[in-house]
C-alpha cells in the first residue's frame, strides 16, 4: 500500500497548501474577531452566513470543480453554447381587458424586441368562470384579459401566426380548457398543432400550495395533468404540458429552500404520475418546465438555481429511471420577484428588478420575465413594462455577463451555498416524505401552514427591523403624491364581453355544443384520455364555464382547508 | 377589563393572494383579538352573513384583483341590511388612493396598502373599539 505522498509528490504540496491556507483562515479570524463587524448575517432564508469563504469550505465537496456546462448534472448549464448559443427569451407577462386590447399589446412587445408572449388572464378565466358568470362581477378584465371561448382566443391572437411565435399561458385549474382554445385556434390559422411552441403552466398541486386558483379535487385535476402529458406528447411534442412553478409558493411566503423543495417535489408527483399511467418517463419529461421567482438575495438565488439543476438531473437519472438527456435538463423561466417590490418610492423597484434580474441571468435562466416599477400599485403601464424589458436588453447587450457560462462557477461561497441549497432541499423530501407525500401534505394543510410561517416570520422581521426593506422600514420619506402614472380598467371590458357571450350563444351551433359537452361527461366517467373531447367542445365554441361545469358534474370542486 | 374585539378576516373575490390576510390574521391574534378567517373565494353574500352570524366587530377585506370597487360596497350594503352598521369594515390590498377614498366615502373606514406594519392595523381597531365602548358606556 502506498501513500498518496508517495505517489503523487505534487498532491502533498497541494496537501501542504491546505495546511497553510488553515493556518491563514485560522489568523483571520482572529483579525476579523477583533474588527468592529456585524456579527452574524443572514441570507434571506435566514441560513447563516459565513463573511469569507476558502477552498476549506469546500472540503468532502468537489463543487463544480469537473464539471462542465451542458453535462450531467448540470450544475453549470443546460446548454454546451450557454448564452454564447442563445439568449434566453424576453418574455413579458401581460394581459389586461379584452382580447383585443391584449392583442394589440402583444404587438407593441413584438415591435419592442419581446421574443415570446405570455398571456396573463383574468380572474374569472383562471377560476374557469365566463365573464357572464355571476361570480365575475367587478374582475372581468382586472388582472389580466377574459377568454371565455375560443371566438376569444381567435381575437387575442389575431394578426399573430401562431406557427412562428412561442406563447406561455398562466393558467392552471383550467388549464386543459384554455389550452384547447389555443390548439382550436391555430387550427383555423391552419397551424398544424405539430408546430406550435409554448406552455401551459398547469401546475396544479402549487395552486393547492400557494396560488389558490383550483377547480376540481386533486385527484381528477392529476388525472387531467396527465391526460395533457400523453395527448401533448404525440400531437403537440413541441408543447410545454407543465410548468413545475416555485414562483407563487415563494410570493406566497415560503424560503428560498422550501421553494425549491416544495416545488421539486411537486415535479417529482408529476413524474411519478405519468409512470403509474404507464407513459415511459422519456416520453414526458423532456416536455416538463419549471418556473422560478428570483428574489433578492443575490447569491442565494444563483445557488438555488444552480442546485435545482442538479436534483433534478440526479432524482430524474437516479429515482426515475430517465435516460434521454432531454428528461435529465431542467428548463427553466424567471420572474422578478414580485413581493419584494414597495409601494413605496416606487422608483427604487427598477434597481430591485435589476438586481433580480442579474441574478436570473447568472443562474442561467432560459427566458425571464422582469417586474414594472408600478405593479405593487395597479396593472403596470406600457412605459413602465419598457423600463422592464430595457433592463433585460441593458444586461444583454451592454454589461457583458452572457459572455461567459456560468461565470460564478469555482467561486466558493456560490459552490458552498449551492451545496447547501442541494442538503437543505433532501432534507425537506424526506419531511415531505414522512407527511406521505405531496398530496396528503396539502390535504392536512401541511405545506400551506409551512409556507404561512414563513411569512409571518418575515413580517415580524421587518417590524422588529431585523430585515431591511428600503424605503419602508428604513431610508423613509415623507410620503409623497404618486409621481408615476396608472393604468385603470374601466367596465368597459366586463359589458363587451357580456354583450359578445350572448351573440355567441345565439349564433353557434347548441346541439352540437349539447352534444360535444354530453360525450365530455362521459369520457371524463371513464378512463379515455379527454382532450379530444374538450378540443371538440372548443371548435364548436363551447364556452369556459360550460366546460368546467360538465366537468364539474363528474369530478366535484374543490374545498380548501381554512386556517391561518 | 373590556371583553376581546371580535374581527372577521375575509377575501371577497376571485383571488388567491391569502398572504397578507393570513399574516394579519394571525397578527391580529396574537395581538389578543378573536379572530375568524374565511377562506377564499368569498361573495359579498357569505361574508355578510358570517359577519352577523359570528358577531364580530370588525371585519378586514383583503383584495388584490382590483374588483374592491364592486365588492367592497356590497358588503357594506349588505351588512346595513342586516341592521349592523355597528361593524367597522376596514381591510387591505392593491387599491389605489383614489379608490380608497371614494370607498372612504361610501362607508368604508381605513384601508391600508402593501407595507403597512401590523402594528398599525392593530392600533387602529384598538382606538375604534375603544372610541365606540366610551361611546356606549
């Protein structure tokens, strides 16, 4: 037996550098101890932060030391090229009032440079309520645009080939309805569906989590999840069927850590779902997504993106027996954070967004959505979501960072804390584990309590001034009249779409409507896949809510657990 | 000793942003108070009627979809219906100035945007119940 001294003289050089390197930490610290210094930090999950890291902290921890971009586990990159390929998208979320005025939106963003739409719905349209519905009164148009049948759709997209343009949809508890406008949609553009690029985020289970825009009981809404999955991957394969979303389970007060373990886990249901209906795993997941919000503390954010990549590499290779590539990569988008933008000086939130947005890039989003300054306030205008995108064109094309892939790789403090992210994010599986899983976790209100935690604790925190948000609880002004403009929706959208519902109802075809939706009930009794039922409902200009509601008479609705 | 205020904590509408109204909620709690919370996706119908059925002092609409114009109204309304105009109606969200003093006018007491302390909220029911007991002693 040998001694690695004996074996190798260069590695007990190296062995003696670390010695040395302890000794200088060690002199240091004491140098440190005895300066006058904040005495603990804190990330904004509240782990403790060491004020200097050494290759000591990455000791029993190869980091990213041999690894490459584009390579198993991916810590680096999804990509060989990163940003050198290709950017990542600018997409801007938008939607607001009718059809026609988000239609003409998404031209202005198109003009702008905006390479992706990503439409935004109101509240009646993500809860599956038409904008006639009873329960529409005051929000028709309020929070994004109404689509109550695919003669609405047709409006939103009108002018837009939907063969050359990606589109993601934020809709969940209907998702499957919306989706089916979309494909109904292209096909009277005569888009063959095989071409259409996008995503439906339909992450149900975070909706339950934290979003709170639910229709049916879990297990059916599970069961339409995959119907997407097997319909999605033969006839739409270019078609994102699930975007696996941390974004509202960290805006609903989770940490940076239950974000990513929480939403992780929500993947992995997913995954496991589609196996039990006997998909092979490489037939889906390289159609799955996810979607991050990116918060402020800045490393923190690039670790848990960096750390995501990985579990998701290793869960994926390891647990699901994935072995295309394409199933192992997780692709992702970004938003800025919403819930750290003030009311107050709203200004300051184009540096928050900034900020958020620098730290999207470094973690190697594949397309991001960057905040308005007046979003905390009312829907942004156009002039404040062009300061939005400008930020994004601003670090694209002036500062540099997308020259080089994954530029903190090495760093230690970035390795060290990716490493913890990835032990922290294991240890809340196996909690998540012990509650039995996702779903029986949401049926107690386990994860919906953990997440309601954390926001009580943050709160308390910045009462207590521990945590310091600028312009709030610290650098206050006088409270000044607003210096930036509003947008305002008026009830304009509400009556118009009340008036164009009941033209439709009067000149579609109503027995083929009655029939369409008859032959939905049934198949949804059944086991049948049923997208092509709810496809056929669309194109004969079924509403919304007329959907929902036969689905509604097999599956039941929802009923949330309530506590606080 | 005064008897514990009584609030309900409701979100009228479609919305699904209980962030806030949780965090008060368990503020308004630890802060000694009764507190009831709603649940989500509550008409104007369900809140008034929890409201008269539970007895409360208070009740806090919270809203973030922009439809507290059509809404908060209607709970009032509907509260004065019922012969409880008593009940203070206060709450929170995403609502413009503008908005809330129009609401100001109708009836509505104070609202408050994103980045007010709790304690802020608490003091201010403090000093209305206090205000309304010396008034009925």
């Amino acid at each position: 037996m040998t001694t690695p001294t004996e074996l190798d003289p260069t590695l007990a050089a190296m062995r003696d550098e670390l010695d040395r390197l302890r000794a200088e930490v060690e002199a240091w610290r004491a140098r440190f101890a005895k300066g006058e210094v904040r005495d603990l930090a804190y990330t904004n999950s509240a782990n403790e932060v060491a004020p200097l890291y050494t290759a000591l902290d990455l000791e029993g921890s190869a980091g990213t030391a041999f690894e490459v971009p584009g390579q198993f586990p991916f810590t680096r990159g999804i990509h060989p090229t990163g940003y050198r390929g290709k950017l990542w998208t600018m997409r801007q979320f938008a939607g607001f009032g009718s059809a026609k005025e988000t239609n003409a939106r998404y031209k202005f963003l198109l003009k702008e440079g905006t390479t992706g739409l990503s439409v935004a719905f109101d509240f009646p349209t993500l809860m599956g309520y038409d904008s006639d519905h009873p329960r529409s009164e005051g929000e028709v148009g309020k929070c994004g645009v109404a689509i109550s049948s695919l003669a609405d759709m047709e409006q939103l997209f009108e002018g837009i080939p939907l063969g050359e343009v990606s589109t993601s949809m934020t809709i969940n508890g209907p998702a499957i309805i919306l989706w089916c406008f979309y494909l109904a949609a292209a096909e009277k553009q005569g888009v063959p569906l095989a071409q259409l690029r996008g995503t439906v985020q339909n992450d149900i289970l975070k909706e339950y989590m934290a979003q709170h825009a639910w229709c049916f009981p879990i297990e059916p809404a599970l069961r339409l999840i995959v119907d997407m999955f097997e319909f999605g991957a033969k006839e739409v394969p270019q078609w994102n069927t699930v975007s696996i979303s941390g974004y509202h389970i960290r805006e609903a007060g989770a940490t940076a850590a239950q974000e990513l373990a929480f939403t992780l886990a929500d993947g992995f249901t997913y995954v496991e779902r589609g196996i039990a209906r006997g998909l092979d795993v490489d037939d889906f997941a390289p159609r799955l997504s996810f979607f991050w919000d990116i918060h402020n503390d800045f490393f923190e954010e690039i670790a848990k993106l960096r750390a995501a990549r990985r579990i998701w590499a290793r869960h994926m290779k390891e647990r699901y027996g994935a072995t295309s590539s394409r199933s192992l990569i997780m692709r992702f988008h970004s938003q800025t954070a919403g819930v750290t933008l003030t009311a107050q000086q709203p200004m300051n939130n184009v540096v928050r967004v900034a900020y958020q947005a620098l730290a999207a890039v470094l973690g190697g989003t594949q397309s991001l959505h960057t905040n308005s300054m007046d979003e905390t306030l009312a829907l942004p205008t156009e002039q404040a979501v062009e300061v939005a995108l400008r930020t994004q064109q601003v670090l694209a094309y002036e500062t540099g960072v997308p020259n080089v892939i994954d530029p903190l790789g090495g760093s230690y403090y970035i390795e060290k804390l990716t490493d913890e992210m990835e032990s922290e994010a294991e240890r809340l599986f196996e909690e998540i584990a012990g509650q039995g899983g996702v779903v029986p976790g949401l049926e107690t209100g386990w994860f919906q309590k953990k997440i309601a935690e954390s926001a009580a604790r943050q709160q308390w925190e910045i009462e207590q001034y521990r945590r310091l948000i600028v312009g709030v609880n610290a650098f206050t002004t006088e409270e000044r009249a607003l210096e930036i403009p509003l947008l305002k929706i008026d009830e304009q959208a509400a009556k118009d779409q009340a008036a164009a519902l009941s033209r439709l109802r009067q000149s579609r075809d109503s027995a083929r409507c009655t029939a369409a939706l008859d032959r939905l009930r049934e198949a949804a009794r059944g086991t049948e896949n049923v997208v092509p039922f709810i496809l056929e409902c669309a194109r004969c200009y079924c509403t919304l809510y007329e959907i929902r509601a036969a689905l509604e008479d097999v599956f039941g609705a929802y009923r949330e657990p309530v506590f606080f | 000793m005064s008897r514990p205020i009584r609030v309900l904590v409701a979100k009228p509408g479609l919305d699904g942003h209980d962030r806030g109204a949780k965090v008060v909620a368990a503020a308004l709690r630890d802060a000694g108070m009764e507190v009831i919370y709603t649940g989500l996706h509550q008409t104007p119908e369900m809140i008034a009627s929890a409201a008269v059925q539970e007895d409360v002092d208070v009740v806090g609409l919270s809203i973030l979809s922009g439809a507290h114009m059509t809404l908060f109204p209607r709970v009032l309304q509907l509260l004065r219906e019922q012969g409880r105009d008593d009940v203070l109606i206060t709450g929170g969200g995403i609502i413009p100035k503008e908005d809330m003093d129009a609401l100001e006018q109708q009836g509505i007491a104070k609202l408050f945007g994103p980045g007010t302390p709790t304690t802020a909220l608490i003091e201010y029911i403090r000093a209305w119940f206090a205000a309304r007991q010396a008034q009925g002693a």
